[in-house]
C-alpha cells in the first residue's frame, strides 16, 4: 500500500500564495465573480498551475470558507464559565471587533457566502455552529438567571454582537463614507469604546 506523499515545504508555500489571493479575489466578486484566471493572475501563476494544486475555484471557495468558519469561531469557543461574566462578554465582543479590523476581507467573504444562501456552508451553519451557539447561550442564560448579567435573550446578545462588530468590515465603505476620512484612523478605537460602554449598560445587573 503507498504511503500519502509528503507535501514540500515549497507546495506549502505555493498553496497559501494561491488561497491569499483567492481571498482577494473572493472578497471582491464572490463565488461567481471570481475567476480562475483571475486568481492565477493575483497569484502570479498560470491557471493550470493553479488548477494543480486545488483541481477547481469550487475547491479552492470551499477550504477558504472552512478554514476561515474555524478562526472565526475561535472566540466563541473560548468563552468560558470560569470567567467573569460581563469582562468574558466584552473581551469576545472585542476579539470580534478586532478580528473585522484585521480581517476584513475575510469577513467580507464571509458575508457573502451567506447572503448568496450558504450554499457551501449551509451544513456547518446548522451543524457545528449551532451546537457551539447553543452552548454558549446556556451558559450566558445561566449567568443571568443567577443575576450576574442583566436578563436578555442570549441568541440575539450574540447576532448582536455578530452585526456590531464585523458591521465595521463588510460595509467599511459605508461607515467611512458617512463619517469622513479623518475618522478612518481611529475608528476601530472609537468603535471599541462605544461597544464597550454600550454592552456594559446593556449587560450590568
């Protein structure tokens, strides 16, 4: 029987070269947008290089999306009953905040995918990430039925947080258009410290 062949360090290399700029050109055109040639070209190679390496776009969307589902979970995940509560809450809504301003055209695809119905991730939407939102809203409604936090439906204390934060993300154009230039700089700063007050009055008991 033969061994699966190791991978080298420079296919290694050559993939992420070709999922980054796969990302760019999904962020920009989406699913059918986006070309293969217009990712070889963004990658510097030729399409059948690319093609090597990933067989289709399809392959290449659908790795990006499951990679990116995993990071972005990530701060969810971690949210824990050992902390305390409203500093647990604030410090997801922030990992969440900043993770817009780092990745925003990771989010951007991301928004996407669902907008055109998930057609990919529909499956670990209802799967994986339902289980994970479930558990973390019991372990929120718990907080607030031993008045910890304020009493509030902790599904909808998630979305909220969800569209507050990546909101600075997938419609960036919007938010600069309305604020002006000079505020760009500091926006994700200002962003955080609206929230923060914001989720405090929301969350104190």
């Amino acid at each position: 029987m033969n061994s699966p062949r190791k991978v080298t360090r420079i296919q290694r290399q050559k993939r992420e070269v070709i999922l980054a700029a796969a990302l760019e050109a999904f962020a920009e055109d989406g699913l059918r947008g986006a070309t293969l040639e217009k990712i070889a070209d963004k990658a510097g190679m030729s399409k059948p290089h690319v093609v090597y390496y990933f067989g289709s776009k399809d392959a290449i969307y659908t790795e990006l999306l499951q990679s990116l589902l995993e990071v972005w979970v990530q701060p969810l995940r971690d949210l824990s009953e050992d902390a305390d509560p409203l500093a647990a809450i604030l410090t997801y809504m922030r990992r969440k905040l900043r993770m817009s301003q780092d990745m925003p055209r990771e989010s951007k695809m991301f928004a996407t995918e669902i907008l055109h119905g998930a057609p990919r991730m529909r499956p670990q939407l209802s799967g994986d990430l339902k289980a994970l939102v479930d558990d973390k809203a019991a372990l929120i409604a718990g907080w607030s039925a031993e008045g910890k936090i304020a009493k509030i439906d902790p599904h909808h204390l998630i979305f909220s947080i969800w569209a507050m934060t990546q909101h600075y993300a997938d419609f960036d154009i919007q938010v600069e258009a309305v604020l002006g230039p000079d505020r760009k700089a500091g926006l994700y700063d200002e962003a955080d410290a609206f929230l923060t007050e914001f989720f405090v009055r929301a969350l104190r008991p």
